[in-house]
C-alpha cells in the first residue's frame, strides 16, 4: 500500500469508529465576527477584573506586610543587640 493509501484507510477507520460511537464528523470552526469581537471585548474585561484585583490585593495587604516588615526589623536588632552583648562577654 502506498503512503496515500494508507492515509486514507486511517481516515475512513476513524470516521467509522465516530459513526459507531454516535460522534459527527468534526469539521473546521469557523467563527463569525460578532463571536470574534464578544471574545476580544471579554478577554479585555477579563484583563480589567484581573488588574482590579490586583491593585485592591496589594491595597488590603500592603499594611499588613508593612508591619510585618517593621517586627522582622525589630527582632533582627534585637539579635544583633545580644549577639554584640555576648561577644563583649556581657552578661544578659
């Protein structure tokens, strides 16, 4: 058999394994312009929401994070304050 035989011996095959299985034959979407202007016009809401819910993310933690900053800053003098104090051999 020829490599064009066998290429359509593989189509009809599947095509039959479809019709057995209750499929329909599957033939190339082709999208009309309203569908194509709706999915532009939600994929650019979709990228505002996103952006909306970024900046109200960074707005409801930035405090928090602010904080937490400012004890990590405080623990870690605190360290260096007793690492000093032990390295001079003064007592706690």
């Amino acid at each position: 058999m020829t490599d064009g035989g066998m290429e359509e011996d593989r189509r009809r095959k599947t095509e039959d394994r479809r019709q057995r299985k209750g499929g329909r034959k599957r033939f190339p979407s082709v999208h009309s312009p309203s569908s194509i202007l709706s999915s532009s016009i939600l994929s650019s809401v979709f990228r505002v929401a996103g952006h909306a819910r970024d900046f109200l993310h960074g707005m409801a933690v930035t405090g928090y994070r602010r904080q937490l900053r400012a004890e990590a800053m405080e623990l870690n003098d605190l360290f260096m304050l007793l690492c000093f104090m032990e390295t001079l051999g003064l007592p706690n």
